[in-house]
C-alpha cells in the first residue's frame, strides 16, 4: 500500500532513470535528475526542524519548481505552490494565512520576492549544494510518515475572494491517481501537455499521473494559450497526445476555428475540467476529432480535484448540457435538497464523501466547518461530507447534470432560475463565443455578459425563444471584448459583478 506520494517518484526513477520527466520549451529533466534534485532539496530544509508545516514555493513554471514541491515532501512537509505573476496583495494574504515556514524562490523570483516585503526565511534553489543528500535522516523522516500527512495546499477564492488553504493528504492523491491513470490507460506512452497553473487543482492530477506512469509532461508556455496559431503546431512538435485544460483554453481555439488550419495529429485523449465545458465548442472539438476519447470531469479542489466524470459516449445538441456523470472510483456523490436525498428529476446539493476530501482549511476551522460537515443522512457515527454549494440534478441515464452554482440559483418574477440554464442556451447560438450571468438583486434583472462581435442583442433574444421560456431572458445584455478571468481561466464573476456595479453607479 502507498503510503507517500514519493514512492511514485522514486519507483518510476529505478525503472526509467533516463527518461524525461518534465520538459519546457527550454529544458528538461528525467525522473532520476528529478528525485536527486527532490532529496537535495529536501535535506536542505531539514534543517528548520519542522513536520507537517507549510513551505512556499514561487519560482518560475518549470521542472525544478515540481522538484522543490517534492523537496518539501523529503522534508517531512507539505508545500504552497506561489506563482510570480500573482498580484503582491493576493500573495500577502495567502502568507498571512499560511504563515510559511520558508519560501523557496529561485534567482528569478528574488525581484518579486522582495517586492513582496516579505521577512521570513526565504532560500534560494540554486544555492542549494548539489550532491549534498542525507539519505539517513530522509529515511527516518519517511519512516515516520503516515498516508494522512498533508501533501499540498491551493488557496482557491471562492465566491467571497478571500483566498481558503484547501489542505489535501497523501492519500487523497493516491486514490486519485491510481483512479485516473487507470481510468484513461495513461501509461509511459502518454505525452501531456500541461495547461493548468500549478497553484490550480487539476495540474495535480498531470504530475502525479507522470510520476506514477512515467508518461512525459511537456508544461506548454502561457503566451501561447492567447495564439492558437501558435499553440497548435507547438503541440503538433511535442507530439503531445494528452490534455486536461480548462474549458476556456479549448474555447479559444474552436472559437477562433484554428483547427481547420493546423489540427496536431498526434492527439487521442481530451480531458476538460475547471467548470463547464459549451457544448457547442466541444462539438466543434469532436468534429475535428472523431475518434478521440473526450471526457467531461468535475471536481471542487476540496475533494482533490475530481469526483466525478463522464467519457462522451453519445451525441449531444449545442444546447443541450455535458453530463458530468457518475462519481470517480471509491467516491460517493449524493444531492441533497432539506437534508434528504432529492427525488428523480429534483435538484439538489452535490455532496461527496470518501477518501478524497480535504483535511479542510488551513488555519481556518470556522469555514472547515461550514463546509465539512456532518453527513445528514447517517446519524449513528462519526462521517464528514463535503456540501459543494454546486446544484445539480440526474437525466433519464442516471447520470449528474450540473445546473449552476448555489450562489447562482436566483428567484426571478416568482420563479427559481438556474443563471447556468441560460448561459447554456445562450453558448449554443451561433455567433456568441462566450457568456455569464449575474443576478442584480436591487432591480431584479438578469445581467447578461457576453461576446461574439456579429451577435446583436435582438439576435440573442430572437434565438433564446426557442431554448429558454421568456422569464428567463436576460434584461440587460453587456457585450464585451473578452470576459474576465480568474488566476486559474475561469470567468471571474466577482470582476463581472463590480463592473456592472461601477458602471450603474
């Protein structure tokens, strides 16, 4: 049994020393580079005395910071991944919550540490000796470790913006690894080519899965996520065959039609996650890609980054919604509605269960509390759930659709409204490229955001007639370059609402 994430690491380098592990367009290093550089590191920190405490990490985007995060681990602790370009006063407040032990940065990210003002104890990768690994006190910290240890810790914002340390074990990432290398056959062939942050849940599962398998992991440069004529032939010249992005990197690909220009030849596997994917951009994706295995996954980052998918095994129309299916393997996913369990084609809560919940959050119990709870339907022992604050309901397949956010079920002229509902409708009209709806509670209209420079107002509405009934449609209608995102590419709803806000002030 795997007690320590290590173990993938460290296996995998016996195995395949020489094979590259992770690789920018820059450089490159193999599993064994990697878990020697892992162990230096490691013995470095050993000598702050601590166990189970947090570690920063803000370097740059490359292998060593994957390096430094798992030197945090021989160390007996857990780490923080920080990226530089996050603004000064996001950082701040991630270290006031987390007060780190150390912050590991490399020559880089020593300008923007010290804009940080930050005075802990800061050490510097490269001045970290090579060769220098104490294999006698790694061993004992190792002997000491337990599959409940923490392993990271992601500050994710919430609806509120102030960003939570979801604390995430051992095992936790253990069962999601060995569930999803399985579930998508990803072996020693695979080259994936990473899209999400690392300080974002779902790049997790990609370095895991590369320790664990011995795939490769190519970390795709940032800029080119904004060309897709340039994102497309790179991973046409990686030969990448594997991808887990956020919706709205798929999106600007298929919104801009970049396919018919160059289609990389070499992908079989598209994986989407984050929040949801439009159906008709993923159409546009399956089009180019018959024969690709697609699969929709969900996941908040408190039950380690999924809990539940759905491989595409069926047609679907550009307003119908992806399922996001069934619970991932040793997961349970319930909807509950009043503390029961809601009835077939009733919406209800998601709440998971299982081995893949959080810790909870770091340094703060009144909100690991609220969310961690009790499981209301077993009342004779001890059993914490996680209530997602995410709505959702079954079709007539016995598979999970997601409705909205619980923050975005709204009651609109005596009805209750999922916002998603319409922004699903809206997404399948031809000419919109992306959209959003907020609720303004004070006049009681919906809000549309949305993009797509040929679609007028008048058109939207003309076409939401046949999707949606007419209490549903939107009363304002704001069109919009490109809509915000947040750290991770998801649209940022907070910025939406403040704009509005400022701009009917």
């Amino acid at each position: 049994m795997i007690r320590n994430i290590l173990e993938y690491a460290e296996e995998t380098a016996k195995r395949m020393p020489d094979a590259v592990a992770f690789a920018t367009d820059k450089e490159e290093k193999t599993f064994g580079q990697l878990v020697q550089r892992a162990k230096e590191i490691g013995s470095a920190l050993l000598s702050y005395g601590v166990k189970n405490a947090p570690m920063a990490v803000m370097t740059d985007k490359t292998p060593d910071m994957i390096a430094a995060f798992l030197g945090c681990v021989y160390s007996g602790n857990f780490y923080t991944p920080i990226d530089v370009t996050m603004p000064k006063e996001r950082i701040l407040s991630i270290f006031e919550t987390l007060k780190p032990v150390v912050l590991l940065i490399d020559e880089k990210s020593k300008k923007q540490a010290a804009a940080l003002g930050y005075t802990g104890e800061t050490l510097v990768l490269e001045e970290i000796p090579e060769g220098n690994v104490n294999e006698e006190a790694l061993a004992e910290v190792r002997r000491k470790a337990i599959d409940t240890d923490p392993l990271y810790a992601l500050f994710t914002s919430g609806s509120t913006g102030v960003p939570k340390g979801v604390v995430i074990s051992h095992q936790a990432v253990v069962n999601l690894t060995e569930w999803y290398t399985e579930t998508f056959s990803i072996t020693e062939k695979e080259i994936i080519g990473n899209q999400a942050p690392f300080y974002f849940d779902s790049s997790v599962k990609d370095i895991y899965a590369v320790l664990k398998t011995g795939a490769r992991m190519e970390i795709i440069p940032k800029m080119l996520f904004s060309f897709p004529v340039k994102l497309l032939p790179y991973l046409e010249e990686k030969k990448i065959n594997y991808i887990d992005w956020v919706p709205s990197a798929l999106c600007i690909i298929a919104n801009t039609d970049a396919l018919e220009k160059v289609r990389p030849a070499y992908l079989q596997k598209i994986m989407f996650v984050g929040e949801a994917m439009p159906t008709k951009q993923f159409n546009y994706w399956r089009r180019h890609y018959p024969d690709a295995m697609f699969a929709n996954i969900y996941g908040p980052t408190e039950t380690t980054v999924d809990c539940t998918y759905y491989i595409v095994d069926r047609e679907f129309a550009d307003d119908e919604p992806l399922p996001i299916g069934h619970a991932c393997r040793n997961t349970d996913i319930f909807l509950l509605k009043d503390n029961r369990l809601a009835e077939p084609g009733e919406s209800g809560e998601v709440c998971v269960r299982g081995r893949c919940l959080a810790l909870g959050y770091y340094n703060n119990p009144e909100k690991t509390e609220e969310a961690f709870v009790q499981n209301p339907l077993n009342p004779y022992y001890p059993e914490k759930i996680y209530k997602t604050g995410d709505i959702a309901k079954y079709n007539e397949y016995g598979e999970i659709i997601f409705l909205a956010r619980k923050d975005h079920q709204i009651k609109h002229m005596g009805h209750r409204i999922e916002l998603g509902e319409i922004e699903t409708a809206v997404l399948s009209i031809d000419l919109v490229e992306n959209g959003a709806c907020i609720y303004d509670n004070d006049t009681q209209k919906i809000v549309l955001f949305y993009c797509g420079a040929e679609a007028t107002q008048a058109y939207i509405l003309k076409k939401l007639r046949d999707k949606v009934p007419k209490y549903m449609f939107p009363n304002v209608m704001i069109q919009m370059e490109s809509l915000p995102q947040t750290l991770n590419g998801k649209i940022d709803r907070l910025r939406l609402r403040e704009y509005y806000v400022q701009e009917n002030s």
